[in-house]
C-alpha cells in the first residue's frame, strides 16, 4: 500500500519517524511536505496530501500537526476524504472498521512517537466492516453530493 504523508513543522520530527516505521512494515511513502521545522500552513500540506488519495497516486495518508486538529478540519473539506484524529488505538481500529477513513491524523504535541506508531499500524492493517457501517457511509457521500450540487 502507498501512504502519503505530510505535516507542518509541528509534526515535522514525528513524520520522519513514522516514515522510517512504515518503510520497516512494507509499505511505500510519498512525502508531500513539509521538509524542516520552519513555520508554515498545515492547510497547504493537508491539500497535498489529500490530492494523492483523491487522484490514486496513494490509497491512505497520514497528516500530522501539532494538534491533529487543523490538518482533520482541511482534510475533511474535500469531498471523498474521510479523516480521522485518532490518539489512541481503540479509535484508530474502530474509524477503519466502522468509516472506512482513508485519512489519518495525529497531533505531534499530544502523543508520543510510540503510541503513534501502535496507532498508525493498527489503522493501516484493520479493514473496513462494510454492512450497516456501508449504509451510513452512503449516507454522508450523499450529502456530498446534494450539497456539491447546489
Ligand atoms: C502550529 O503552531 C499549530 O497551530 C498546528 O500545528 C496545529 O496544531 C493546528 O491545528
């Protein structure tokens, strides 16, 4: 599986490590940025990120920041994008299981790297139940699609 992976300078040294983590597991990363612990926009990473789902350069990714928070709100404004902030491991399997999320976010100010690493492997190894949690899922594409109509 390839997994595109950005963050701001909050999340800079956590995505580094989770990117050395992933390599290790098998699995190919795109790093969309950022490159150093200089201040930028999360908004401008999470774009970029969610583009290399959105057009199958990747299937997930992974977005980091300092809280999670803002990289989640961008993601989740792109139609498609089901992105979850998930900080502990409960979660991260439920929102695989039950939404499907094709976007996990973390906050680098709120977890440590170990239990991010036990997060992000069980949110990339869990597959998705389909049955009522499918219905429910049609349900917001179809919101989606009435309010992209308008
Ligand atoms: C950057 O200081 C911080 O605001 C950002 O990393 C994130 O926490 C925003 O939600």
């Amino acid at each position: 599986m390839r997994v595109a992976m950005a963050s701001d300078h909050g999340g800079y040294l956590l995505k580094e490590e989770l990117k050395t983590a992933l390599a290790n597991w098998g699995f190919q990363t795109v790093d969309v940025g950022c490159n150093s612990l200089e201040s930028v926009d999360y908004v401008d990473y999470a774009e970029q990120a969610v583009a290399a789902v959105l057009n199958g350069e990747c299937e997930r990714a992974i977005l980091i920041c300092g809280t999670g928070i803002g990289m989640s709100i961008a993601a989740n404004k792109f139609p498609g994008i089901r992105a979850a902030l998930c900080h502990d491991y409960f979660s991260a399997q439920a929102t695989r299981e039950h939404n499907d999320s094709n976007v996990l976010c973390l906050g680098a100010r709120v977890i440590g790297p170990g239990l991010a690493e036990s997060i992000v492997k069980v949110w990339l190894n869990t597959g998705f139940s389909g049955g009522r949690h499918q219905r429910r899922l049609d349900k917001i594409n179809a919101i989606e699609k009435r309010l992209l109509s308008k």
